[in-house]
C-alpha cells in the first residue's frame, strides 16, 4: 500500500502558497474592509449612539448598525443569546457597531469618530462572584451514580478540596477571517475560515432573512481552528455578509491578533470542588463533585463542553458512586467555547489532581493508587456505557512504563533530588481515556460527493474541513483505496456547502471517523458500477475483479481505470455517487444522564520527567514518552504530528498559558508579549512518540481511531510530575501538593514554599 509521506499541503504550507481566506482579497478590486467599533466596559448600556462624523471620514463608505438587519440580528447558534449589534453590552471590547471603509485605515479611522455613550453597569468577571450573585447560563447539569453521600461518609477516609483550572488563548495562527460577495447568481458566498460551514451558512442566512440555499460557504482551508472555529466564525461573516447585503460590495472582516484575542472565546476556566472517600489501599468508595465553568457572556457550545467535562470526570478510574454536577456561570467576559478536548481535559484534570492528594494522603506512590483504580473489562461507566477494550488502559501503562524505563528511572531521580536540595526532578505517569463522537447524537453524520472523470481523476467533496489536522490526507487515501486508484489521481476539493449540505462542523475528532466513511460508501458505491463493466472487458468473473492503483485486473487480464471508465460512461452508467454515513448505536438521555454517547473510547497514557528551579519555580520539561492507541493509523505522519502538537498545547495550557482579566473585566494577556505560549524551548528535550500495537478499531474507518484531541490529555502527566517534584521539596510525610492550573514558576514556587516548610 503506497502511503503519502505527509500532509497533502506540506509543500504549499512551507512555500506560503497555500491559500487562506485572507489571501483571497486581492481578487476583489473593489472589496470594503470592516472594522468594529468596541465597547471600553464589560458591562453597560448603550444610550447613545452616533455614526455621522464616521461618514465624513475620508474613505469610510457606510456603516452597520441594528436598523441594517434585514433578518434576524443574532448569531447565537442555539439560544439565540448573541446580539450582532447589542443594547446591552455584555463583555470588554464587544462590539457596537461596524465601519466599511474603501481601506482597513480608513474603516479604522471611521470606527474612533462614532460618538457611543454608555451607562456603567457592574460587571461580574470571576467564576466566585458568579456563583456568590447565583449567575448562570445553565446548571445544574447532572450525572449519578449509586449514592455518593453515603459511600464518601462510609469510607474509611475522606478528603475535601477545590481546584481552579484556567483557561486557554486558542492562538490558531490565522485569526477569524470571511469575505463575502454577491456570486455570479446573485447568491451571497461567504469565504469563511470555518469549521462548521453549514452553520456559518445558516447565520449567515438568519442575519439577511434569506433562505439557506442563497448562501453559500467555502473555507479552502483554516489556519488552525482547535475548536475556536467551531461557532465563533459565524458572528463575522454574519458581519461581512451584511456589508455586501447593504453596499453590493465584497466585504472583509479580518481580526488582527489583539482583537482576535479580545473578542472571541477561549477554553473555559473552571472551578471545582470536591469530596471523596477512599480506603486505605486508595480505592476510590464515592465522589462528589461539583463543577464550575467560566461560560462568559453567551452560552455558546458551553453545554455540551459542561457534559463532556462530567463525562470525563471519571477518566480512566472506575468510581463506584459518583454525583457529578455542573453549573455554566454567566460572567462578563469573551464567551467561552469547544477547545481541544471540550471540556474533556478540565474533568481529567481534576480526577488526577484527586488521586493524587489520595496518594500523598495515604503516603503511597501515586502511580500506584492511579493503576488501582483503572477500569477492567466489563466495567460500566457513571453514565452507564461500558468500557469497551478497558483491558487496553493496562496494557498501554504496562508498555510505557516498560519502553520509558519508569521504575529506573524514579530510583535514579530520587538519588538525584537526595544530593540537591535546590533543584527537584519530578517524573509522573498519567492515562487517559476520551471519548469519541458528538454527545449530540445528531450530529454523527456525514456526507461527500465524489466525481470520478473517465481520465481516472477525482474530485472528493466532503462536509469536513481542513485545519492542519490532515482530514483531508487522509480523506484522500481513503478515496484512493477505495476506488483503488494512485493517490495522485485524488484531488480534495475545498469544502462546499453547495456540494454537500447540512454538514456537521468537523469537531470532536471526528472528521475522519465520519467523513472518511462518507466518503468510502461513495466510492464503493461507483466501483461496484465499474464491476461488471471491468469483467465484461477482462472476460472475467465479477468476482476476480480487483480494482488497485490506477489498474483493473481479473483472470489473465489488467487494464487501465480509464479505460473501465470509458467504456462505462458510453453504457451510461453515472460515474459519481453521494455517500453518507451515520454513527451506529449511539444514544444519550440528558434527563436521566445515561446512555451510549460514545461510539469508543481513544486510550493512551505518557510519562514526563522535569526539573523544577526552588530558587525561582521555573521547570523544564526534560523527556516526554508518549503510547497512543491510534487504532490502524491511515497516514503515520500525520497522526504522529497530532501527537506530538496536542501534547505540547496541553502542557501550554497546564504550565505556561495564563489567562489574566482586569477588574474591569479587560483581557490584560491580549497578546504573544504578555500569554506566553510553548515554543521550541518548551519542547520535551527526548520526545518519544508511540502508537498502541495490535490496536484495530472494528467498526471505524480501516480500523483507525480518533487522535485530534486524545494526546492533548497526555500532558497531564506533565502537570503531575510538576507536582513530584514540588513534593520532594518537602519531607517523606508530607501531604498533598495543592496546585491551581496552570502551573505557572509564581504557582510553582509558592507551592515549593509550602512544601519546604512541612
Ligand atoms: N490540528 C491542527 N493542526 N489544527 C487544528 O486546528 N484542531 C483540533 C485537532 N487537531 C486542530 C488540530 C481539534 S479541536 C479537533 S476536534 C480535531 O483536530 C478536528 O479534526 P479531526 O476531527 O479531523 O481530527
Ligand atoms: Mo475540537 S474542540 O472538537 O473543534
């Protein structure tokens, strides 16, 4: 099997030819640049508001405001809680109102002469005084297990606690980008940067009152998304749409960093707290748990991220009795949304966190209470799936700390730590288990349009989208084999809401999963047409024909694919097909929590080893060794890459990323200088990446497995040896390591602190 060596765009990307919505503005000679007009508070209301001394500005051609909306002015996906142009204003810098201008300097001189005055209101801007003011979007959200009350009191130890987790810049290096136009059919086409079209489509039709099918959305590809394309694109090409609806010119709304930053939303803070009982082996008896998520000012997708952090809460820890509930505060800040993982990581985070205080509790390893604690087979999960291949958290953990070399190298750190008082090395091993599909069941679905030309060339149409992640390389191996010619002959086309519709965005790591397989039911769809025709050609059975790299063999014979395909278009028989695909078996009841919302589980666990600096809280990440069940991986590379980024965004997140708001409810970190994020020399000095052997999936595209977001939760481990290291500041006996999220050197050194004095 021929496979591609790397990513379908590698080439592009390195030259900088590969295009991205952005470069396509010097095709429109006579395009309007948008430029908003920003609110100074996060919480007023607007009593005036005057755009006339921005239209004497020279250049400035037209501004938007409410009275523009033709349709609905309100990008909310679900709830519809998202003015366009609000009265309210409900977070720091959220826009007022929009200036065009015939340059991005002329809209931006525009936008400082609207005259906007605004009555001060309090503002609500912690995850605490939400909750003490009883502000949410949503909650409680709730799964249960058994009675986690009376198993917490009847177990022979208890512990309590509360765990902060910040949240996370998504920092994709193309900012949010669309430009829309009237096409030659005089439909709106929107240039989107995406990665649900079909949704940017529908707003985007909202905002003009239209229907869906005079829209139409392309995004050729995404400089990066991790989830803050999920939603958060639809707000500015409703925005571009609406300049092209008023002006009858191309409009381009592109948000330069700063902007970016300030607008839009982020992974969600959370708060957590906790109590749990356990024995005095560390087997958990019952949790409770209570979660808080920084929601913002919108709800946006932070219902679903809520349940998947629940869902998530137990990792890969059977928790015989659990009561997990969960709240979504509303507070006056950039409205938080999905994010690699999905709230996933939060709930991993605060299980591992847990475990370990009832390590450090108990005075055992926390490595051993963590491998007490796994799932085995036939275990259930608290919201009643079973644990499907449960058997492979063991032996994933077995294997890496085999090939990491991890009880060598824990006596080798403790002579270490023993001969220097002022420097600690820390090495923790951590598991994971994610979940794979939307928990909205509806949205497993997917659907592709393959045209096959009688030269043996393709064209693939499918609703997912390209954001670095390789969708569509793979996609394209898919259709090569599938159809059984070279790689070459595939062209993945961009992605259309007018060649597949109703798609859904390309998220929980699905893509592949679900668009793959769309594609793949194509494909089988024109071969099994292309059958008979071969074996008449061959003089062969129908049976013997095999279908490979361009060429058609059966009996003695082997001919050209164009040939077959020739000779089938003159028998008229189509030489394109539509397929779809749906998730089997998958079902959740959010009134009773239960359910199958997942379609399998993505297993895999890493050892990190770093050094912490007592003088100052500075720590490096000394070696990384990673195993990730991968299933039969499509293309190597591609998945190595995943691996590789979604850890070192993960430890960005736990160790180097923070998030700072102002009182005044003002993003301080709204930029590279002041969110400081991973780099080369954050990199894990000895990186080694491995895939779970022997791993196929059986009901998944070529028996692969999901691996966007999974490895993201292998840098908990990084945290966690943060936490031995900070630990072995302090005597044999000492307790647990308290450590807010992210891991900062401030955090880290404070903790040493408290460490040294017990
Ligand atoms: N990788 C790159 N390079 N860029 C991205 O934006 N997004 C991540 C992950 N890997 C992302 C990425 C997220 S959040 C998800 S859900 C998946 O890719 C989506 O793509 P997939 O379903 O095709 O894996
Ligand atoms: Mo990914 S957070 O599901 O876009």
């Amino acid at each position: 099997m021929v496979k591609p060596a790397h990513h379908e765009s590698a080439e592009a990307h390195v030259t900088g030819e590969a295009l991205y919505t952005d470069d396509l503005v010097s095709r429109f000679p006579h395009l309007l640049h948008a430029w908003p007009v920003l609110s100074p508070h996060a919480h007023a209301l607007v009593t005036y508001l005057n755009v006339a001394d921005a239209l004497e500005e020279p250049g400035v051609v037209d501004t938007l405001l409410a009275a523009d909306v033709p349709g609905e002015g309100n990008t909310g996906a679900n709830r519809h809680d998202e003015l366009l142009f609000p009265v309210e204003i409900t977070y720091h810098s959220q826009p007022v109102a929009w200036v065009l201008g015939e340059t991005l300097e002329a809209a931006r001189l525009g936008a400082a002469r609207v005259v906007v005055q605004f009555e001060v209101l309090p503002a609500i801007v912690t995850i605490q005084d939400a909750i003490s003011a009883k502000s949410f979007h949503s909650g409680p959200l709730r799964i249960r297990r058994g009675d986690a009350a009376a198993a917490i009191d009847d177990a022979p130890h208890t512990l309590a606690g509360e765990l902060s987790i910040g949240g996370q810049e998504h920092f994709y290096l193309e900012t949010q980008c669309a430009i829309a136009r009237y096409d030659e059919t005089g439909g709106i086409h929107v240039e989107s940067s995406t990665q649900h079209p079909a949704e940017t489509q529908e707003i985007v039709a909202r905002v003009l009152g239209i229907a869906r099918n005079q829209v139409t959305v392309q995004c050729t590809r995404m400089g990066g998304a991790f989830g803050g394309k999920e939603v958060q694109a639809n707000p500015y090409a409703a925005i571009a749409a609406l300049g092209t609806w008023k002006t009858k010119r191309p409009v381009r709304v592109r948000l330069p960093r700063r902007l970016d930053m300030a607008l839009t939303g982020k992974r969600h803070p959370f708060f957590a707290r906790f109590r749990v009982g356990f024995d005095a082996d560390g087997l958990l008896r019952g949790l409770d748990l209570e979660l808080y998520s920084d929601g913002g000012w919108s709800i946006d997708l932070s219902e679903p991220v809520l349940w998947r952090a629940l869902f998530h809460s137990d990792n890969a820890y059977l928790v015989p009795a659990l009561d997990a509930r969960g709240w979504v505060c509303h507070t006056h800040k950039t409205s938080q949304t999905a994010f690699r993982g999905f709230g996933g990581p939060q709930g991993m985070v605060v299980i591992e966190d847990i475990l370990e205080r009832i390590a450090r509790t108990l005075r055992l390893d926390p490595h051993v209470v963590r491998e007490r604690n796994f799932y085995s087979e036939g275990d259930v999960t608290h919201y009643g799936q079973p644990v499907k291949d449960a058997g492979r958290i063991e032996r994933i953990w077995n294997r890496l700390k085999e090939t990491s070399e991890f009880n060598l190298r824990r006596a080798e750190i403790a002579r270490f730590n023993a001969a220097h008082p002022h420097c600690k090395r820390g090495l923790a091993i951590t598991p994971a288990k994610f979940g794979i599909s939307f928990t909205a069941t509806f949205f497993n679905q997917a659907g592709a349009l393959v045209l096959v030309y009688r030269d043996g060339s393709v064209q693939v149409n499918h609703g997912g989208t390209e954001m670095g992640q390789g969708l569509h390389t793979k996609i394209r191996e898919i259709a090569a084999q599938g159809l059984g010619v070279t790689v070459d002959a595939v062209r993945v086309m961009p992605t259309r809401t007018d060649k597949v519709p109703n798609t859904s965005a390309t998220a929980a790591s699905a893509g592949t999963d679900l668009n793959g397989a769309a594609v793949l039911d194509a494909c089988t769809q024109i071969r099994a047409r292309l059958v008979p025709v071969a074996a008449e050609m061959l003089g062969c059975d129908p049976a013997a024909v095999r279908f490979a790299a361009g060429r058609v063999s059966g009996g003695s014979g082997d001919i050209d694919i164009a040939s077959v395909l020739d000779a089938a278009y003159r028998k008229r028989i189509p030489l394109f097909a539509h397929g779809f695909y749906r998730t089997p078996e998958i079902h959740f009841d959010a009134k009773t929590a239960t359910g199958k919302p997942f379609h399998y589980f993505a297993y895999g666990a890493a050892v990190s080893e770093v050094e912490i600096d007592g003088f100052t809280g500075a720590h490096r990440l000394l070696r990384a060794d990673l195993l990730q069940d991968i299933g039969d991986s499509i293309v190597p590379l591609v998945d190595l890459g995943q691996i590789e980024g979604g850890f070192v965004q993960g430890a960005g997140w736990l160790t180097l990323e923070e998030l700072v708001w102002d009182a005044q409810g003002r993003l301080a970190t709204n930029g590279a200088s002041t969110y400081k994020l991973p780099s080369w020399p954050e990199m894990p000095e000895v990186f080694n990446v491995a895939f779970l052997e022997r791993a196929t999936e059986p009901g998944v595209i070529f028996g692969s497995k999901a691996v966007g977001e999974p490895p993201l939760m292998l840098a908990i481990s990084v945290r966690e040896a943060i936490r031995e290291a900070i630990a072995a500041f302090g005597c044999e006996c000492g307790g647990p390591v308290e450590l807010d999220s992210p891991a900062t050197p401030e955090r880290i050194f404070w903790a040493v602190g408290k460490a040294r004095r017990r």
